[in-house]
C-alpha cells in the first residue's frame, strides 16, 4: 500500500523529504549557519541542507563543534554537521562544553542508510578485526554517556505508514531549545530525500508549548520582595547566566534597574550580558578575586539582595573559589530566584509584577562618586606608559581604551592566564547581546579562535561598530592557529593578542617538557602573514595601545605580540590571589599569613 493509496493523490504529492523539514526546523530556530566537515555519510544532508542555509567549513569537527556552541551563546541555537563516527565522537569534546555550560546545540551526524545495517562492518564503524559483529551505535552510546538525548532518525516501517523522521527531528530539536542542553541526531543517509510527514510549525518559537508557569504563589513572592524593598536603603540585584538565553528576561530585569534606580552587579559565569560602563552597572562580583569598582559598595553598602537566576549548585569559581569570601553568598537579607519554569517563565512573570508595584526609587549618588574616584585611580596607574604591557596591566590597558574608543570591544580570553586576567576588563554593551564570551565552567582549551569566527561573522553581517578581539597565550594559540584560514575566507576583522611566555603557564606544576608549548625561534609574524594578516611585536604600554588603536580599523587577521613574563609580578591580580590561595590551602605558612590577613575583617 502506498501513500497515495492510503492517504489519497493529493496528500501524497505535497509530502515534503525528510531534508526538507529538516531545513525548515533549523530555519524556524533562526540557523542560518550550520558549522561543520565534509563527509560521505553527510554528503546528502549537505546537498538538502546547503542551498538555503550556509555550511560554513571548519578546519576540524572539534572546531565545527566549537563554533556551533559559540552560535548557540549568541544566537539562543547552535548546529553542527558531521559524517558518521569519524566526524561525530572528535565533537564530544565540543558537546561536554554545551552540557556544561547549558548550550543548546544540536549536533547532526550523516549515518549508513538503514539498508546498510546489518552483520557487515562497514568503513567508519568502530569494528576490531577479531568482533564477531559489526556495532553501530557507538557514536549514540558516547553523545549518551554525556547525558545528552540521542537518537538515530527513522524511516517508513510499513509501506503506507506514515513516517515521522521529520516530526521527530523537530521534537528533539524542540527539546534541546526548551532544555538548554545539546542532542546528537544521526540521519541515515538514504532518509535525506525520503517522503516524511509535513509540519505545520508554531507562528514562532515564542509559541512553542512549554507548559507555562507551573509554579503558584507568584504574587505572595512579589509582595515579600516589594515588602522587602520598601524597608530597604541600598538594594541590589545579583544575576546569574541562566539568563543568558532569555532576551526578554534580561530587558525586563535592565528596565527593573533603571525605573527603581536599583544598581545590579553579575557573576562571574554571566559576565558581558550588560553594559558594565552603565551607570547602575556594579561590574562582575566575586568575592575577594573582584576588581570592579562596584566591590566595595557590595560588601560595605548593601542591605538587600535579589539573587535572580543564579546557578542552583554551588560552584567553587563562581563563588570566589570556596575561599568564604564571597559577601552575596552568605547575606542573609536576600530573595532567592533561581527559576524553575522553562524557558524561565516564572521568572519573567515576577519582574513583570515588580515592574507594576509600588516601589520607591532609590537614591545612589554615593555610588556614582565611588565609580568615579575608582576610574580617576585607574587612569593614574596608566599615566606611566613606558612600562612594559603584561598580563598584570593589560585588563586596566585595554579598559582605557574600550573608553575611548567608538568600537565596542567583543572580547573572546582563551581558557589560561587570559581568561583570569579578563574578569578585571569592563566591557560595553554590544548588538549581539555578548561582550565577553568563553566557556568558563567546562575550560575547555581551543575555543576562543572558533568562538571569535562565529562573532566576527555575525558584526560583519549586521555591519556593527565592533571588534571581536581574541585575547590567548601561545598554548592556546598553536592549539588551534588552523582556524585562522577560515577569517581570510570569510573576509572578517579580528584582533588576537598574542601573549607570548613559550609554556603552558596555568597549572604549570614542574620544568617538563610537557609544559613548554613553543620554541623561542617560532616566528608568529611569518604565520599570520601566510593568512594575509598583520603584526607586531609591543612591550610597553605606549607601543602597545598605538599598536591596538591601529588594528581596530585595520581589515583582516590583526595580532599583537605580548612578550609575557611568567613571573608572580606580571600575573594578573585575580590569578595572583588564587596562587596564594592555593598555596595558604596547601599549608605555606607564609601564604598563610598573607591571606589571613587579606581576608580578615
């Protein structure tokens, strides 16, 4: 029996394939890219996929998934496209990163047609020449053993039955978009262009059913808040990066702040969500690591906290390390809003009601001196220009800039020294809803240069006043310098800040060969010249901002060369407290000493 015997001609002939409905699913979820590596397996969902939706070329599939993580943070979905196995288990790597870090992105694998399966190994399998059969699901059982939904697509069990490949494509993709977490799709290859059943889709991905608000008592919540505010001075609000996702939830909480003249400061995990140079803006807190101007008036001043969509777990870096230095953690007078709703419905539904009560606006003059005397101290420090650029200066170096500048700085640390030394930039607001963007739960090493090509991507398409400038040791940089062909084919602007030392610093426990990740006779200009770039070598803070001041409007793959030392004193101050920690936890008596006293009240 046939379709049209079934089901009748007309309903037959308007069946759309498989690929299809896939298209228009990746479509409907604003993926307009999909990051990926060529493949046989994959070969007819890139003929299905690739007329209407850009496949962008990636120099390997850890990357491809990188970059589709780095789609996720900007634009709320990722997709990845790989062949079967061989292409799929190198992005487990990429996909722990998306679990971690709560990215929903979609990791798609081509797979043998179901024609193919059976006792024979065919090639991509992971098959030892002494089985006695042949396994098929090894890629399904890993993305699994990440705690990952998985699911190889099925095609027609009876012919005339309905098949609903393509229903259950949108349903998982569905899934990882309400979730926040990645799926892994294998599509077999001779389902591309079979007939599934059509969809008829949400008028848009604000109708998707997610069962509402679950939770009662919204408005007792409300009033024990606004009760709350009402007797209080100095409130603030303290946000989480389960909002990261959540445009409207983050608006929402911006016009709380600004109607009540409440401050608001970040986490650490939610930095760059918000412009830090605002005036309500209290920078990135955490504890005794914090360097924002924002630090001492949470610590002397607040007398009320709204803790709003802050992780549920306790995690030792958000929370300044378990050090117990962290004032927000152990405050008594705060409300506690995690969310527990998808899609953080309850959340938006109580700053919607706070927006409607009666609420005094507060006064925060004092604030505004203190920000001020902070910045006047800071533009003192950067009077000496001759002294040499490192990572103990550049964060107070380039936030002079970043003020000066018209650009808003993107900026991408890589997992190192870096990354610690970017909590103490302050970053402005930028169109793509980010201006500091890295996987700070997971660490994972080898995502800045992927990360930085979906940003430059995305400010080139929008023609964005912007600059994606990727800050990264030598470690990370040779870890993953291949990516840079795809900014010269893509014809985007980067800065990279080279920061030179020749070893894996971070970690860095002994004098072995494994921690040394250069040569002193690397020659990184001749590299980037090969990429039609350009570059110089800078070692005092003078050479250093004309150096950076040029690049921002300079076209193509621009690096600056930061001879660093890997010496206590050019540490950045985040990274030089942590040591120290490490080293009082360890037993130093003299560290202990220290942090006591940097500690005790």
């Amino acid at each position: 029996m046939s379709y049209e015997t079934n089901f009748g001609k007309t309903y037959s002939e308007q069946l759309p394939t498989l690929g299809e409905v896939m298209r228009e699913v990746i479509q409907f979820f604003g993926g307009k890219h999909i990051y990926g590596v060529g493949g046989d397996f994959a070969a007819n969902l890139i003929s299905a996929l690739g007329d209407e939706i850009d496949i962008c070329p990636s120099s390997n599939e850890m990357h491809a998934g990188f970059s589709a993580c780095a789609q996720a943070e900007l634009d709320g979905m990722g997709f990845c496209l790989t062949t079967y196995m061989v292409g799929s288990l190198p992005c487990t790597s990429a996909a722990a990163l998306a679990v971690t870090e709560s990215l929903p992105v979609v990791f798609i694998s081509g797979a043998p047609a179901e024609s193919e399966v059976n006792q024979l190994a065919i090639h991509h399998t992971i098959h030892p020449n002494a089985s006695w059969k042949a396994e098929y699901d090894n890629a399904l059982e890993a993305f699994s053993a990440l705690g990952m939904r998985v699911e190889r697509l099925q095609g027609q069990r009876l012919e005339g039955h309905p098949n609903i490949a393509g229903q259950r494509f949108y349903q998982i993709v569905v899934e990882a978009y309400k979730s926040k977490q990645p799926v892994f799709i294998e599509v077999p290859r001779d389902q591309v262009f079979a007939k599934t059943q059509p969809l008829q889709l949400p008028d848009s991905v604000d109708h998707i059913c997610c069962g509402g608000n679950v939770l009662g008592g919204t408005k007792l919540v409300v009033q024990s808040i606004v009760e709350k505010l009402q007797q209080s001075k100095k409130p603030m609000l303290y946000i989480g990066d389960r909002l990261k996702h959540n445009t409207e939830l983050k608006s929402l909480l911006i016009d709380f702040a600004n109607k009540f003249n409440i401050p608001y400061a970040t986490t650490w995990f939610a930095k760059g969500l918000f412009d830090e140079y605002a005036p309500l803006s209290l920078g990135a807190y955490n504890g005794v690591f914090t360097q924002t101007s924002g630090k001492d008036y949470i610590e002397n001043d607040v007398d009320y906290v709204i803790d709003i969509a802050t992780s549920i777990f306790a995690q030792d870096s958000n929370i300044a390390f378990a050090t117990g230095t962290h004032v927000i953690e152990r405050f008594s007078n705060k409300t506690l809003l995690k969310g527990g709703s998808l899609l953080e419905k309850d959340l938006i539904e109580i700053v919607n009601y706070l927006l409607d009560s009666d609420i005094p606006r507060f006064d925060i003059q004092a604030l505004a001196t203190k920000t001020e005397q902070k910045a006047n101290e800071q533009s003192a420090l950067l009077e000496a220009e001759l002294q040499d650029i490192d990572f103990n200066n550049l964060a107070n170096t380039l936030n002079e800039l970043q003020q000066q500048s018209n650009k808003v700085h993107v900026y991408l640390p890589e997992v190192g020294n870096s990354y610690f030394a970017s909590y103490s930039l302050t970053v402005k607001q930028s169109m793509l809803g980010r201006s500091w963007i890295t996987n700070p739960w997971y660490g994972a090493m080898g995502t800045a240069l992927p990360y930085a090509r979906v940003v430059a991507q995305r400010i080139k398409s929008q023609q964005a006043k912007e600059r994606a400038v990727v800050i990264i040791g030598d470690g990370g940089f040779h870890f993953q310098s291949n990516e840079l062909i795809h900014f010269l084919k893509d014809q985007t602007d980067v800065t990279i800040i080279y920061m030179r030392n020749n070893i894996f610093h971070l970690g860095k426990s002994g004098d072995g060969k494994i921690y040394h990740c250069n040569d002193e006779q690397f020659n990184v200009h001749h590299l980037v010249s090969a990429y039609q770039g350009n570059s110089q070598t800078c070692q005092s803070v003078a050479d250093f901002k004309k150096a950076f001041i040029e690049t921002e409007n300079t076209a193509g793959i621009n690096l600056i060369e930061v001879l660093a030392k890997p010496i206590e004193e050019r540490q950045s101050n985040e990274l030089q407290l942590l040591n120290l920690y490490i080293k009082s936890q360890n037993g130093d008596p003299a560290a202990m000493s220290q942090w006591q006293a940097l500690t005790m009240p």
